[in-house]
C-alpha cells in the first residue's frame, strides 16, 4: 500500500493489532434501519470471519462482538448455524453466512478497506449473529415476534426486489 493512511485507517490497524479487531457501529439517526456494528480483523487476528449484528444498543452490540472475539480465541470455530449459550444470559445465539450480494461497503466498509486494500486479499468471509427472542425462537422460526424479524436485517437471505 503506496498511499499514507488517514487517521481512521490508521485507527482500524492500531485496534486490531492491540485488542485483536476494530469495531464500527453504525446507526440510523431517523430511526428507519436497524443500527448495527461489525467487526474488522477477526479474520487475521482468529482466523475466522468476520462478524456483523444488528438491532441492539450500540454499546451491547460491541460487547457481543468483544465477547465473539474472546470466543474464538479459546477455539470456538464460527461456522455455519453454529450456535452458542456463552453471549448472552439465558439465550443462544447462532452465527448465520452472510450470502455474497450483501457483502458490500453499506454494511461492511471497513472490513472490505482491511481485507482487501490493506491485505490485499478478499472480503469473502463473513456472519451474521442472530439473537432470539424473548422464548429463545430465531427470525426464521415459526412464532417469532415481527419486531425481532424487523430489528435484524438478514444478510444470510437472497435481498428482496424492491
């Protein structure tokens, strides 16, 4: 890389390289999308991918993913449908693909800059994780609330014409 980083560039690399990933939460000041915040480094730092979550406090949503990374590195593999009881109290929680069509700088721009202009590798890895209800049903299972289905924005499904 030729050209000098600005601050904030130089802010993701600074993070990863002291707490193993840098953090961006992003949110909706009229209130229309669900906030949300994903990592940028789990896949140098664990060797897995990187991780998105939607509809909490920002601050919650941080300490999921502070928690995910904490996970991965005493050997948690996030893979497809893999679920977890150690995030939140009580609750599972499952890791979902992210389908390729949503993997795009709306959702994940600095970990698309991290991976692929500073690594110069490819953004092709990455998850969502899903929280449950209150009954500890997910999105796509029958009897869940519509304000969990709308709080969190499934990037592991084809995007819906508009």
């Amino acid at each position: 890389m030729s050209e000098a980083l600005t601050e904030f560039e130089q802010s993701i690399l600074d993070n990863v390289e002291q707490y193993g990933c840098h953090l961006n939460g992003v949110f909706d000041p009229d209130g229309r999308d669900p906030d949300f915040s994903y990592s940028t480094g789990f896949t140098s730092s664990v060797d897995q991918p990187e991780v998105i979550i939607f509809g909490l406090e920002l601050n919650l949503m941080q300490t999921l993913l502070n928690d995910t990374l904490e996970l991965c590195r005493q050997g948690f593999d996030i893979t497809e449908n893999a679920r977890t009881d150690a995030l939140i109290e009580g609750y599972s929680c499952v890791f979902r693909r992210v389908l390729p069509e949503w993997m795009v700088p709306e959702f994940w721009s600095s970990a698309i800059w991290y991976n692929c202009d500073y690594l110069g590798g490819e953004f092709d890895q990455a998850v969502q994780l899903v929280w449950p209800d209150e009954s500890n049903r997910f999105p796509w299972e029958k009897g869940v609330s519509a304000g969990y289905v709308e709080a969190q924005t499934a990037l592991y499904e084809p995007r819906k014409a508009a």
